[in-house]
C-alpha cells in the first residue's frame, strides 16, 4: 500500500513549510497549485491527466467582492492522519488584495481513494467584516470550467416524496438550456463526463430539497460555481482570530471511466473515509420498540404501558435469538426531556436499568436509547441551566407541551451554548449505562430566530437569523456527536428523517447515519383520510403494517441511494411477523443492508425465532461485503421480477436476492465472480459458469423471496 505524500521544502524548524513541488496525491489524483494565478489550485486524475482547475473562492468583505487569491501557501504543519486512514494537509496564505486577512485550506484525502474533500478558512485581525450589501449572501465557493464535459447530472439526495412518506434519492440530467438561462440547481451533486473520464463536485450540508442554503449556478459560458443562497453567514460578522469563518466541506472526485465507477469510489468514500465516527458504518441488526409501543396504543392502551423492565428484559433474550445487535429503547426510558435520567418509578425501570445493562453486555449487544435533543422539562436542570436559550419565532415561544406521554416540555435552541450541555448529558449516559446508541428524532430545521444565540443578535434581522439558525443545525448536530464521539469512540448517532422538513444532506453522514424509515406512508398520503387520522377503529394511521409484500415495495425504493451511498446508513425497519413466508420476504429486505427490526418481537413464534437467527447468523458472516458491494439491479419493487446484487468484488461474497410476483420461474446469472461456498432457501438451484459466475434458477409458487448467500459457511 503506497504512503500518502506531498513534496515540501522544510525551511524552518516550527514546521512552517514553504510549498516547493506543490503537491498531494494518493493513488488515485494529485493536487497541484499552478502558476497560473487564475486558479487557486487543481485537481488532476493521475491515470489520464484530466484537470479540474478550481478559481480562488469570492467573498463579500467590508462592502466590496474580494476574490481570495494567494501570491503563496505556507503548510502549517506535518499532515496530520485520522483514524479512518484518512490525511489532513492544512495550508494557509495572505490575499493579495485584503493581505490583514489569511485564507486557510485543508485538504483531506486517503490512500486508495479518489474524493478529496476540502475547506476554506478566513481568519483576521478584527477590522474586517463580511457583509451582505445587497441584502443576501455574496459568497462565491468555488468556480470550475466543464466545456468540455456534455453529459451533465444533478443528484439529489434529499427530495422528499410524499408517496412514500420518505426522502429519496432523484438524478436529473441537466440539459444545454439550464446552461443558456443561467438556471441553477441545489444538488448537492453534480456529475460530468464523457467518453473518457468522469468528475463529481458536491457540497456537505443538509436541507429538504427546495430549501436552499447552497447551490450550484450554470453559466452560458458552462462554467459552474458552488455559491452561498441564505443563512450562511450574518451582515457584519467579524473575522477575527478565535472568530475564524469556516465553510462547510466540498468533495470532488474523478476517475478515467465512466460515472459507474465514479459512483463506486463515492461509496466507498462514505463508508469508510468521509467519517472517523467507524461505528456507524457498522452493518448492525438493530430493534427498536417504537414499533411495538404504537401496537400497543393501537390496542387501546397508553404507549408507555409495556416500557417496563419485565418487557424490556424479555425483549433482549428474544433479540439475542433473533440475532439483533442494538436493542433501542425508544420514546419513553426516561423520566423528563433534558436531564435525560432514567425513569426508576415502579412501573418503569426501579433498578435504574441495571439488569438490562447486565444482560445486553453478556449476549455482546448494544444499548440504544431514544431523545429528542431539543427539548427540555419544565422542572429540568437542563431548561434551568439554558432558560435563555429556549427557541422562538417572531418572538413567541412555543407553550409547553408533553412528550410521548411525559412531562411537559419546551424546545431548546442547538445554535446556541446549549449544545456544550447536551453533550456532556449524553457523555454521561455512556459513563454510566453504558449507551452507545442515540437515537435521535423531531428535530426542525430552522425553528428559531432568537437574538443572543449562536445564530444573530439584535443588529440581524429576524429572517437573517432564522435562516442563519437553519444553515448551522447540521454544523452544531455533528459538532455534538463528535464531541460525544471523541469520548466514546464506540457511539453510534441515527437521526430520524422519517417526516419532511429536516436536514438531509451529506453534512450529517460525515458524522452519523440516517433513520429513513419505519412505516412510510400515512393514510393521509393516499387522500384516505384527514392529515394524521386513520379510517380505522383502533386509530391506526399507517397503511403498510401488515405482513406481506407491500411493505418492501416502499421500504425498498430507497435502495437507491446505495449507488453513491451505502445503504447500511439508511437504517429502514422490517416486521418479523408470522406467517413464514412474509417473514422470508422482510428477511430479504432486511439484508440488503437496512437493517431494521420493527414490531412485537415477542410474538414471533419458536420457528420463526429460529428462521430470523439461522438466517441473519449466516447473513453476519458477508454483512460487510455486502456493505462493501456496489449494487447490480434488475427491475424495481413492486414489478413482477425485482434482483439484487450485491456482491464484493474483491472477496466474492455477499448476496443475490430474488422477489418475483406470483407463480413464476426466475432465471439469473450474476455479473461478478462469485465465491462457490452458498447457502439458498427453498425453490433455488445454483450453478456456476465458466468464468465464475453464479447460475441461478428460482421457483416460485407464489409471491415471495429467494436468498442467495456466497461465502458463508
């Protein structure tokens, strides 16, 4: 394995290191700064030389556009190298016209790995101050010619489909007209290519598409910049040292080939280097019991009537059989929003958790527990600690309000100190029950503009710091999970994004992971009923409940996010309810790297108890090459044949799974080389041509599902 470099002239002995040869590069693409002063620094593919040269960034300073040129970089110190495998190079110069302010960059890049990921940084002396003259953000990120590229994307990654009551990923071809009207677009990715070589460029932040904070303007000329919409900075904000103005981070990636590959590299990328938190990669089998306290409220009973110890203790014995790894003790474990203690009353947890604490660590499991981060009790320590930063809008304050059955509550603004508070809450929660999984949910993006936060004063306007508050929240969300995550590295952080209005983006995935979804669709999507009601007597708002296939044909359709990013970070949630063959079928769902539990698992009977371990046993055994698998697909969910494949081309393992609609034969021949060591499910013959690959024939006497596993024993 080659050892990342960048050849530098060492002229003193503090590590102030004068850039000589100019560049970084890896295996993959080198980074150079040119001579030709136009450009700040380009990116070129090593295998063929293509270049993307990338202008200085454009910022609006004390009223005027101030291009952020570099008459010459100074390398701060030696790189520095991250637990991922990961380098950071941190450079750092005067602009030539503005030379009291320094423009710092930092490149982060891995040894086998073809994104870079970067930033930009103004620090000053206090004089200077960005501003907004025109009423709106005046920044200009970055700036690249693609002329010569034709084939151009938009992808979208946080389009919210009500059909599916889910975020979905959408690629949209951007055609010479967009290019004609100055049109722009959110992304926050582009790709382009031709018939040689292909290039991304994105942007790591997070809104519901339509939403913009950052996007991507196309010029007649058909150059492309990444450009500040709202809130990503205040009118008059200083920059100052200790008040540095950080971007957030940019990637570009490119490979001699076409965006198949390209699209390879990216995954790889988000599941193993744009994140030091590893453990959210990790392809676990989680349980969550929200699924199982909405079936008891369905039944007529409160949701916090089976959060007990009794149930919870049954519950971990029955996941340990079942063969989960994160038992999640969703809304209800505590006894008031803020302090986030456990609720010790009778009915509840009266030994403060302890047993199930012991009992999770001898099957090897992970406790989860459930917040909503910004909420706080009335009688709470947090909310008397933090009372100035309670959220408002326009100036009015939301009236308390009880939390799943709970105490009365107000929201706290993250932008603000409060975030410091929070996190310590949680770092104690590791010391002392031993969490490593935080679950986090109902967080709006942009549900304060209060003066005196981290978002604005009194001198901004209430809409420059409601849209200043929405741009930070997935800044200060990662913030808080890598503090907690630097204290305990073994910290897993989903947030929910199962209703619109929350930051979906790659901000978030640089820290954590997401919780996609647990139902879908409402009634309500499909005009059945009044928003939030149900037809049915037990109140019952969610249609796809039942055991069956439909389920999968929504949960399924946001397997399209596993082309550029894995799908074991959009954690999606499958019922083990009898009969056998709907529990084959979620099964089926569930390995494809979901996997989500949801339900009442104490129901499942002793066979379908042994069909989930025997399964999901053989499963752990490939579950990270099929994490590693880019995926190979035939039809999609609902349709009469619908194939997946996903199998690591390094190994030859991983999975081939088959949903056909009724009574048919199913014949499939894999793309890639398998490993010849396979287990099947009833209804499948495999052979194996002479090039390696799988021969599979599948019989169905009905509509079901076909496991294919290569490399387990």
């Amino acid at each position: 394995m080659r050892i990342l470099f960048i050849s530098v002239l060492v002229i003193t002995a503090t590590c102030n290191l004068s850039l000589a040869q100019s560049k970084i590069e890896n295996e993959l693409l080198e980074v150079h700064f040119p001579t030709d002063k136009q450009y700040l620094w380009e990116y070129k593919i090593k295998q063929n030389g293509a270049l993307l040269q990338i202008k200085p960034p454009t910022f609006e300073i004390d009223g005027n556009s101030i291009i952020c040129s570099v008459e010459k970089f100074n390398m701060l110190s030696e790189p520095k190298l991250f637990n991922n495998g990961s380098s950071e190079y941190v450079f750092q110069g005067k602009i030539k016209s503005v030379p009291e302010i320094e423009l710092k960059l930092l490149f982060r890049i891995s040894q086998d790995n073809a994104v870079l990921r970067f930033k930009y940084v103004l620090s000053g002396n206090g004089k200077h101050l960005l501003t907004k003259s025109m009423g709106n953000d005046n920044i200009v990120y970055l700036s690249t010619s693609i002329a010569s590229f034709k084939q151009i994307k938009e992808v979208q990654f946080a389009n919210y489909d009500e059909k599916f009551h889910s975020y979905i990923l959408k690629e949209q071809l951007i055609e010479d007209r967009f290019f004609e009207n100055n049109h722009s677009v959110m992304g926050p990715m582009l790709v382009f290519g031709n018939n040689d070589h292909s290039f991304l460029m994105a942007y790591e932040h997070g809104s519901q598409y339509g939403n913009e904070f950052l996007h991507f303007n196309l010029s007649k000329n058909r150059t492309i910049d990444i450009s500040a919409v709202k809130g990503n900075y205040l009118n008059n904000q200083s920059i100052s040292k200790g008040n540095e103005y950080e971007t957030v981070w940019f990637e570009i990636a490119g490979v001699k080939g076409d965006e198949e590959l390209l699209a390879t590299q990216y995954r790889m990328f988000m599941l193993k280097y744009i994140s030091q938190n590893l453990e959210s990669r990790q392809p676990y089998i989680f349980y969550n019991t929200w699924g199982r306290q909405e079936r008891v409220k369905w039944a007529g009973n409160a949701y916090l009537s089976s959060m007990n110890l009794k149930q919870t203790l049954e519950e971990i014995e029955q996941a340990h059989k079942m063969g989960i790894d994160v038992y999640v003790l969703d809304a209800g474990w505590f006894l008031k929003t803020g302090d986030w203690t456990v609720n010790t009353s009778e009915k509840f947890f009266p030994d403060t958790l302890k047993q199930a604490v012991g009992l999770i660590k001898k099957y090897n499991m992970k406790l989860g527990l459930w917040f909503n981060p910004t909420m706080a009790a009335l009688s709470s320590k947090m909310l008397e600690r933090n009372k100035n930063y309670r959220t408002s809008i326009d100036g009015n304050q939301s009236a308390p309000d009880k939390v799943w059955e709970t105490e009365e509550s107000v929201p706290l603004c993250l932008v603000s100190q409060y975030w410091k508070d929070y996190s310590d809450v949680l770092i104690q929660l590791v010391k002392e029950y031993g969490v490593t999984y935080f679950k986090w949910d109902a967080i709006w993006q942009g549900d304060c503009d209060a003066a005196g936060h981290d978002h604005g004063t009194t001198e901004n306007s209430v809409q420059e710091r409601r849209d200043n508050n929405a741009y930070l929240q997935p800044i200060y969300m990662s913030k808080i999970i890598d503090k907690v995550c630097k204290a305990c590295p073994d910290a897993i952080f989903d947030f929910d994004i199962t209703e619109d209005g929350r930051s979906v983006g790659l901000a978030f995935l640089s820290s954590g992971k997401y919780f996609a979804i647990n139902n879908g669709p409402y009634f309500h999507n499909y005009d059945i009923s009044q928003p939030w009601e149900s037809p049915l007597a037990n109140r019952n708002s969610n249609i796809f409940v039942n055991p069956g296939p439909a389920r999968g044909w929504f949960t399924r359709q946001i397997l399209t996010y596993d082309k550029w990013i894995p799908s074991v970070l959009f954690l999606t949630h499958y019922q083990p309810d009898e009969p056998r063959n709907s529990q084959i079928i979620n099964i089926a769902s569930l390995i494809l790297g979901q996997n989500g539990i949801w339900g009442e698992i104490l129901k499942t009977s002793p066979q379908g108890t042994l069909l989930f371990g025997d399964i999901l046993s053989r499963y752990k055994q490939i579950s990270s090459d099929i994490s590693l698998a880019s995926p190979i697909c035939y039809g999609v969910p609902g349709e009469s044949i619908e194939i997946h494949e996903k199998i690591n081309l390094v190994t030859g393992k991983g999975a081939v799974v088959i949903f056909g609609n009724g009574k048919r034969e199913i014949n499939y021949i894999t793309k890639s080389k398998v490993n010849k060591t396979i287990w099947y499910n009833d209804g499948v013959s495999v052979s194996f041509d002479e090039k390696g690959r799988a021969v599979i024939k599948a019989s169905f006497a009905e509509t079901s599902s076909k496991i294919i596993f290569f490399g387990v024993e």
